[in-house]
C-alpha cells in the first residue's frame, strides 16, 4: 500500500504578473482622484485621458469605455455601495477606499454595463492585482463572484427597503440619491411616485454635450454645417443651441477652439435670455452679470448686449473664476469690462444698471447629471452656509438695478429654500421696492413651466439642468 504522504505535489503554478488595462487602470486614477482630493470627474478625466492619448494610444472607444466606467460607477455608487455591503462581512466604512473605488468599478461592469459577467470580473481582478496587490484582490474577487449571481433588478428587490414601508429611502437605493436629496427633490416638485422616479432616473442618464453659438461670433446654423450632420442636432429651445447627439470631444469643434462658441447647457442660455428678453421701462445700456465666473452666461449676455448698443459689465469674486471669465469674452464684438469683485460690497454705485443676472452659489443639486458626485458630497447643513450669501446677492442685484430695471435671480438647484424662500424673504424685506415678473411667456415653446410666475426647469421634463429663474422688477 502506498504511502499518500510520499506521492508527489502538484508543482505550483508559476507567478503570473498582472497585466495593466490602461482603460480600467486610468478609471481607478479618476475615482481616487475624486475621493481623495474632492475633485471632480469633469475636471479630472479630461487631462488623464488627454494623457493616455498620447503615453497609452487611447482611442475614441477607449476613451468612451472609460469615460463610462467612471461617471457609471459615481451616479450609481449609492447603489453599488449597498449591494456591495450585502456581500461583504465586515460594515462598508471599514473597507479601504481604494478597495471599494474597485469594488465599485466591478460592480458596475456586472450590474451596469453589456460586458459579460466573467470577462467583468476577471477583468477587475486584474485591475486589483495591479492597484491594489494579490492579497487583495483575492478579497475583490471573492466578492464580486457573490456580487455576479444576480442581475441588477434582483439585488434592489433584495437591498432596498420596501417603497410602501419606506418610500423616501427605498427610491435612494433604487436611484442612488442619497435620502435627503430624494427628500429635497420630491418637496420641489411635488407630485407623485411617478415624477420624483422619473426624475431621480434623469439625473442617472449621461447628459448630450450642448454648445451655445455666442452673439456677434457664430450662429447655430453655422455650428450645424460644420459638424457632421449624423452627429449634431438643433438645441430644443434656445436658437443659440446646438446639440452633440453622438457625444464627441467639445474641443475638436473649431468655434469651440476660438472661442466663438462654447459648452453650455440649454437651461443656463434660457434663463440668460429670459433676463435679456424681458421688457424694460426706460433705457436699455447697462448690464451687470453680478456673479459671473466661470463666464458661460456672461458671454452670451455680453453679444447680446452688444447688439443693442448695451454694456456688460462682468463681476466675479474668484481672481481665478475672473479670469475665465476674461476668456470667455475675449472676442465680443461689443464693449464689456471684466472686474474681480465682491457682489456682496459692490464698487459699483446703487441704481447703475438696467439688467442685473444674479446667478448665486448653491448646492449644485441641478447638476447632478454632470456632476454626480456632488450628490455625496452635499449635506443638508450645506444648505445653512450658503442661505445669507443667496440673500445678500439678491439684495445686492435689487440695489444695483435702476427703477423699472429688471433682476434675474438664478440658481443651479431646484431645494425650495435656494429658491423660493430666498425670493420670498428678500421680497418681504423690500416690500414696495420689487414685484416678481411672470417668467414663463419669456421661455417661449417651453412647456411645463408649473403655475409661475417664477420658472424651475428639469431634467426630465425639458432636458436641461434643474436651473431655478425668478425675475423681479424694481418698482421704487
């Protein structure tokens, strides 16, 4: 008989080095980016890919697959994050954050996007074995294999709290908003199940790029004749907008490259021409953007302006922001002037224009289709920091406008207390001095505007940022 301690061993397999995927290896980079040092994805990606074009031979489908892994991962790491907690044996906090950055990047390979299961989870693997060691990735592997055997419908039906028992938080784990968001957001817009749903999937959707043909400098209709017409479209509402269907680099558009356009949401060129469109009791010359970094509608108010024998002037409080704001306008075919200053102690003399935009700092919950990490960085008590300086600017812009002059209060969030409450005491505060103008006549063809006469545009219903517009006149 004979003796199992003696037969021979297996000989161990050899060591394996890891491959490198540039395209996984350059996600990672930006989501530890984003973690790290606050960053943001928009801000981030461009200079790595910038980079991988010319070191690693990117091309444009490594550059979109890229591009995908990283906003996927964010606007989906509320869900992510539980799915990943149901699999793990230890609480989620106590995951290195460059592990679950990982973890995240493969679930959404599983849960998020057409790549085969096995091709997702080897290729995370790998991803772990260079970024993070072979010790751990055997734990990434362990877990993403728990994670593959279910699709995406069938780990919410498991993760998220019933809606009838939880409505609030059972939409933040379905759509990945965080519950006081869902909370904010619901309040805004009133309403059903169907909206908020409807609404919160929106802000999960990769937004078109959208460019603005600035006054005096290019039209839609010469931006459209020079893209590709397969890949271009006309904006839905604004005659300035042109719309990249089929994505695309901004950048390699020619008028973009000389400032003659630029990149620009459809609901910031409205609510710019709401302002510029609204009727004026008296002169018609002097414009103020009272918060103009970092220029988009500025530039697009200097041409109008420009136009009509107007002037703008620009105002921002950032030196940096100031300076964008410069670029932007560089080329206007009218007179502008860029100052840096603060809107809250103005140098400009009371009564001094017949237009004031005032598009203050906020939350950004507007912009979540862009930013989406924003969701996770915002807290409620961020809504407290942010109230006196919103008040002040609008006191501000009501002070600087002449009477019969017009304000525009904008803000890039849709939360009640950056929008209407802010009106509501600032108008209470100067009783007799301001009444709200109807907006809504001044967006024309746009519908769903709600009951007025201020306006809050949404991504689901107008296909643009949830930007907030309240014009007010100066009556004394």
């Amino acid at each position: 008989m004979s003796d199992p301690s003696r037969r021979p061993r297996r000989p161990a397999k050899p060591y394996r080095r890891p491959q490198k995927d540039p395209v996984r290896v350059l996600a990672f980079e930006a989501l530890r980016a984003v973690d790290e040092r606050d960053a943001y994805a928009n801000l981030v990606l461009p200079p790595l890919l910038r980079k991988a074009r010319e070191k690693e031979g990117f091309d444009g489908r490594d550059a979109a697959l890229a591009t995908e892994l990283v906003y996927g991962t964010l606007r989906r790491q509320g869900t992510y994050d539980a799915i990943i907690a149901d699999c793990v044996d230890r609480p989620l906090r106590e995951v290195d954050p460059p592990v679950l950055d990982v973890l995240s990047l493969g679930a959404h390979q599983l849960l998020g996007t057409r790549i085969p299961p096995h091709a997702a989870v080897s290729a995370t693997v790998e991803l772990a074995r260079v970024v993070l060691g072979d010790g751990r990735a055997k734990f990434v592997n362990a877990v993403l294999r728990k994670i593959a055997r279910q699709d995406l419908d069938a780990w919410l039906e498991q993760v998220a709290p019933p809606y009838d028992e939880d409505p609030e938080d059972h939409l933040a784990v379905v759509h990945s908003h965080p519950r006081w968001v869902v909370s904010a957001l619901w309040d805004s817009l009133g309403g059903g199940r169907a909206g908020v749903e409807e609404l919160l999937a929106a802000d999960n959707e990769r937004p078109e790029v959208t460019l603005v043909a600035r006054p005096g400098r290019a039209t839609a209709a010469e931006l459209l004749e020079s893209l590709d017409e397969e890949a271009a479209a006309p904006g839905r509402w604004s005659p300035y907008a042109v719309r990249l269907t089929e994505g695309g680099e901004p950048g390699a558009v020619e008028a973009v490259r000389e400032g003659r356009a630029g990149v620009q949401d459809e609901g910031s060129q409205l609510v710019a021409l709401a302002l510029a469109n609204a009727p004026l009791e008296g002169p018609d010359k002097a414009w103020l953007d009272g918060c103009a970094g970092p220029g988009g509608k500025a530039a697009l108010l200097a041409g109008l302006a420009a136009e009509r024998g107007a002037v703008l002037l620009a105002s921002e409080k950032q030196p940096h922001r100031a300076g964008l704001v410069a670029r932007a306008l560089e080329g206007n075919p009218g007179p502008y002037q860029v100052i840096t200053a603060d809107g809250t102690r103005p140098p400009w003399r009371p009564g001094s224009f017949d237009r004031v935009l005032m598009d203050v700092p906020c939350t950004g919950l507007g912009a979540l289709r862009r930013r989406p990490e924003a969701r996770w960085r915002r807290r409620p008590e961020d809504l407290d920091g942010f109230a006196p300086l919103q008040r002040a600017l609008l006191r501000t812009a009501l002070e600087s406008v002449r009477v019969g002059g017009v304000v525009g209060y904008v803000t890039c969030s849709p939360h009640l207390a950056e929008t209407r409450a802010v009106v509501d005491d600032v108008l209470k505060q100067h009783a007799g001095e301001a009444e709200l103008l109807d907006a809504r006549p001044l967006l024309p063809g746009v519908a769903d505007l709600g009951a007025g006469p201020d306006v809050q545009l949404w991504p689901h219903l107008h296909g643009t940022d949830a930007m907030y517009l309240a014009l007010l006149r100066r009556v004394a």
